[in-house]
C-alpha cells in the first residue's frame, strides 16, 4: 500500500532493506525523499524509518510501511480510501489506548515499588534501632524474665535503668507511630 501512496503525495523511497538482528528477529528500514513544496526554496527532506525487531523480513517490511503511513497522515493530513483503512485505523486507536494504559500501570507499579522500598527501609530502621537499645540494656534485660521457681527470693525493686529502657522504648514507639488527627478537632 504504502508503494502506491507514495507517489500520489510526491514522495519517493530513496533507500530500504531489513538486516538479521540475531538468528530468529530481523528489522527493516526505509529512508523516504519528500519534497519540498512549491514556492519554497527548501532542499529535500529525507525521513528515515526503522521497524521493530520481527520473526520475519515480511513483517519487518510490513512493520516498517506501517510507521511511513502513519507519518504521512499524520504530517500530511491524507485519507487513505482502503478497505483494510477502517480496520487499521481502529487497531491504531486501539493499540495507543493500550499503549497510555500501559503505562500508567507501569507508573503505578514503580510509585508502589518505591512506596514498598521505603517502608521496609523504614522497618528495618526501626529494628536496628530497637536492637541497638536492647543491646545496650542486654545485661538487665535478662533479669526482667518473671520468677516462676518456688523459693525464689523477690527481685528488691526497680532498677533505675528499667525506667530507662522503657523511656527510651515508649519514645521509640512514639516516634514510629504516624500521627492522627481526628476529622473533628480542627
């Protein structure tokens, strides 16, 4: 299709050809002369287009007709008067929902994975930090285990470093816990 279009819009292929990309996708590409319009003393414009990697030179060619066409319509405003036009056209409307749709999942998806890293990053902080306070507490932490053998003589009263440790515990506690606000106390 894209043979006969070319010269009712003035246009003209100046080179083509498809190269193996790896032993089974091959690409193609197509360099096309355009013309400049008359009145003006501009020099020819050459527009290069590349296919996507295909399972066939056929495709590749096909893959490769497909963007000039697309190019011309949209650079040249031109109706194509096809009975496959309709179709395509569709399939392009089609494939640009699909493409938007894409990538706002995409998006979406990579907000969440640096949300998910964050807040991992953020537990794990907090663990360290909960371990860094019951290391330095190791050696009461131990005798704060309740007595459960018979005869066992009462511990004499709280250490002052419990009160420590849990001064510092709350406060770790405090400072982990995201702040509310009721909806009404504003």
């Amino acid at each position: 299709m894209l043979r006969q279009i070319l010269p009712k819009i003035g246009v003209a292929i100046r080179t083509e050809g498809a190269v193996k990309v790896d032993t089974k996708k091959t690409m193609a590409w197509l360099s096309i002369e355009i013309r400049s319009k008359p009145g003006s003393k501009g020099l020819l414009e050459v527009q290069t287009f590349h296919s996507v990697p295909c399972m066939t030179e056929y495709k590749a060619q096909e893959s490769v007709s497909e963007q000039a066409i697309c190019y011309f319509i949209a650079r040249l405003n031109i109706c194509i008067n096809d009975l496959t036009y309709p179709a395509f056209k569709e399939t392009y409307k089609q494939l640009n929902h699909f493409m938007s749709w894409s990538q706002l999942v995409q998006t979406r998806y990579d907000m969440l994975r640096v949300q998910t890293d964050d807040l991992l990053k953020s537990h794990k902080k907090l663990l360290d930090r909960l371990g860094s306070i019951c290391s330095s507490y190791g050696d009461i932490l131990s005798l704060a285990a309740p007595l459960t053998s018979i005869g066992a003589e009462p511990y004499p009263g709280p250490d002052p470093r419990y009160v420590q440790l849990v001064e510092q515990l709350f406060s770790l506690v405090l400072e982990s816990t995201p702040m509310y606000i009721p909806s009404g106390s504003l």
